[in-house]
C-alpha cells in the first residue's frame, strides 16, 4: 500500500507539472497513469504488486466509476435531459445493441468463444465512458448537442447494460433462475435512492432549521453523493444507476450547489480515475499480456475501429447531425471502469472462460484509454474553426447571434434532431 501511495504521489505531481501541456497536444494524463502503473507493476518495476482478486482493484472502480457518474449527472439537468433526448436515445435505443451484437459476433468468430460467452463479453464491452474523451466532452467549441449525447449516453448505459451482464453470467454459470425479479429492484432501488436522497437534503437545507455557509456549499452535494453511495451498497441498489440520477437531481434542484460543487467535485473524481488507472495498469503484466495471443490483440481492435463505428453509423442515419460530428460520435466510445467493474464481477464468478473473457477485456480498455485519451484534442481541435461549426451554434436562423450554447433552447430541433 505504501507503494502504491508513493507511485500515485510521484505520478500525480508529474500530472500536474505537464497538466498543461497534455491540454493542448496529444499526451494524455489518463495513458501517463495507465503506462506508469505497467512499468512499475509486477514483471516490470516490481514497485507495485497486484491481482484482480485484491480488494483495491475492484473498489477503486467502483469509487471512480461512482463519481464519474454523479459529476456528469450534475452537468444535465432533468429538463436538459426530457429536451434533448432524441438524439441519446438513438444511441442507446439503437447503437447500444447493435453494439453489442457487432461485438459478440467478433468474440465468438476471432476467439472463438461459445455463444453464451461471446455475449457476455460484449456486454462487458458494451458501457461507454466519456474520462476518456474528456478534451472533447469538455471543450466549449463543440456543439452542444455532441457534448451532451456523449455525456448521457455514457452514463446511462451503464446501468442499461448491466441486466444482460447479469443474465448472460447466469447462463454461462448454468444456472436455472436468472434472478430477474432481484435484477429489477437492484436497478429499482437504486433509481430511487439517486433522486429521493438528494430530493430529501435540499428540502431539508430550505427549512429555517438549517443553512448553509458558503464555505460549506460545495461540500453539500458531497455528502449527498456519500449518502447515495452507503446507501445504495447498504441496499445492494445499483450503484451506477443511483450515482447518475443522483447527480441529475442535484443539478436539476439544487443549482447553486451544482455550480459550487463543479470543480472541486470533478477533482474528487479526477484523483479516484488517475488513482484507479495506476491499479489497472500495474495489473497489465508482460506476463498477462502474453496470455491474451493474437486473436485476442486482433479482437480487441476491432472491438474498437468495427463494433461501435459500424452500430453508431447505422443507430444515426437519417438524423441532423453533421458528418464531423457522427465521427466524433462513431469514434469515440471509449470503455472504461463500468467495463472494469463488470470484468471483475465475471472474473470472479469461476466460469470456465472467467480469466481468458477479463484478459480480453483488460487489453481492449487498455488500447481504448490509450488511442481515445490520445486523439480527443485532435478531434476536438477539429471543431476550432468557424467553417466547422454548424451554423446553429453562435447564430440563429435568421443569421442573428444567437444566446450562448449554454442558454439556447435545448428543444430546438437544430440541436435536438
């Protein structure tokens, strides 16, 4: 542990002095983390001693995967996400099983994995993480409506995805009761506590037997996102489900704190994510990426160039987007700690094909962070100019300027389509 400690240390101040830099070229904080942790991991620097059946590994996941969630619920409000839900739901009506299936059938005719198992696998695959992507997600020159799809996308199908996970590992273990009723007050529960925790706090914060000082706003939205997290593991609520519409409903409720809480809890969440990628890297032995073989490295590429390309493309024919942007879109679906979280949970469910079904998971993320954390500000730079920007963004219809992205109305049909 004090290993680990000194390593996320040194790496972080590392992160710090290059910070700004990495904004503006293709070095990526989130691959400096990913490739210190495999240098220093066993096989290599032998700093950091690890395996995926260590409690650290699968907690801090789960911690990062939580916070990422609940800071980009709190960047969409309720009313942002009734509006401008044509355009996500396209993504996850239509792409997410496209996806899927694309990525199931790559399993099972590159690997050679049994059906069963090459549909879990694809599950696994399947969750989209925006950490990745974040010079693109976060760059105000790109469309609104690009930023906002990437953002509810990612987090909804996490808990979208999670059924088929389930399910699928009960038919690969061979087992009888698919437990669908359980699945369903998981997924229940933790909706519930995501919006009725935050719902409680600030109605309590509005009596006059309580206030807030300014010093403490930003911690408000904290303790509530502690809240839903105890809860919800007290419960066995769904974790992810809980995180994202707890953040929503902060951010739809409670705006002052949404805005006091922005940067402090986006750095909470950065240091869980870097602290995170150190522990999956140093578990990217030599060793391990021995085991994976070629069909694995040419399954994982394609898990990436071929599966959610292919879906996006069709999920988004006919729709108003621009070309520029539904590459963006076909492009960027980086995985990330839902995958992570899920690869461990089949990892430890003593399948025949558990190790050889993590292996090729841990390798597909690990290219996913490296090409999708290295090529966002090139994409994103890609909207910079004036001649790139849909006309819809900065000016109206009639050529006017228009109110700034923020305060256009998110139901137009030129940024909902």
């Amino acid at each position: 542990m004090t290993n680990l400690l000194l390593v996320f240390a040194a790496l972080l101040l590392l992160a710090v002095l290059v910070s700004s830099l990495a904004h503006r070229t293709v070095l990526s904080t989130a691959a400096l983390f990913l490739v210190g942790g495999f240098l220093l991991g066993d096989g290599i620097g032998n700093v950091i001693t690890l395996s995926p059946d260590d409690e650290i590994v699968n907690t801090l996941a789960e911690l990062a995967l939580f916070a990422v969630l609940f800071t980009d619920g709190m960047h969409a409000g309720w009313k942002d996400l009734r509006s401008a839900w044509r355009l996500p739901g396209r993504a996850l009506g239509w792409g997410l099983p496209l996806t899927l299936l694309i990525t199931a059938l790559l399993a099972h005719y590159v690997v050679g994995l049994d059906w069963i198992e090459s549909l879990l696998i694809a599950a696994v695959l399947t969750p989209t993480d925006p950490v990745f992507a974040a010079a693109l997600v976060g760059n105000e020159k790109v469309p609104p409506r690009l930023r906002h799809l990437l953002n509810v996308e990612s987090g909804v199908n996490d808990g979208l995805i999670l059924p088929f996970v389930i399910v699928f590992l009960a038919v690969a273990q061979g087992s009888e009761d698919l437990h669908i009723g359980t699945l369903g007050a998981e997924l229940a529960s933790g909706l519930v506590i995501g919006v009725a925790v935050p719902l409680a706090a600030l109605a309590l914060e509005r009596t006059r037997l309580f206030a807030v000082s300014p010093k403490y706003k930003p911690l408000n939205a904290l303790a509530i996102g502690l809240l839903v997290l105890a809860l919800a593991q007290a419960t066995h609520g769904n974790l992810f489900l809980a995180a994202f519409a707890a953040g929503v409903t902060v951010a739809t409720v409670g705006d002052q704190y949404k805005e006091s809480f922005e940067e402090f809890g986006e750095l909470i969440a950065e240091l869980l994510k870097l602290a995170a990628l150190v522990v999956f890297g140093a578990l990217l032995s030599p060793t391990f990426l021995g085991d994976v073989g070629w069909t694995g490295w040419v399954f994982a590429v394609l898990a990436l160039v071929v599966a959610r390309p292919v879906a996006i493309w069709v999920s988004f024919l006919g729709s108003k987007l621009t070309a520029r942007e539904q590459t963006a879109v076909m492009w960027f679906g980086p995985k990330g700690f839902a995958s992570v979280v899920y690869g461990l949970i089949v990892l430890k469910s003593g399948i025949s094909a558990a190790d050889e079904i993590f292996h090729l998971v841990a390798v597909t993320i690990a290219l996913s962070i490296l090409a999708h954390s290295s090529t966002d500000v090139i994409v994103a730079r890609g909207f910079d100019s004036e001649r790139e920007v849909p006309t819809w963004f900065g000016r109206s219809r009639n050529g006017t300027d228009a109110a700034p992205p923020a305060e256009q109305s998110e139901d137009s049909d030129t940024i909902d389509s």
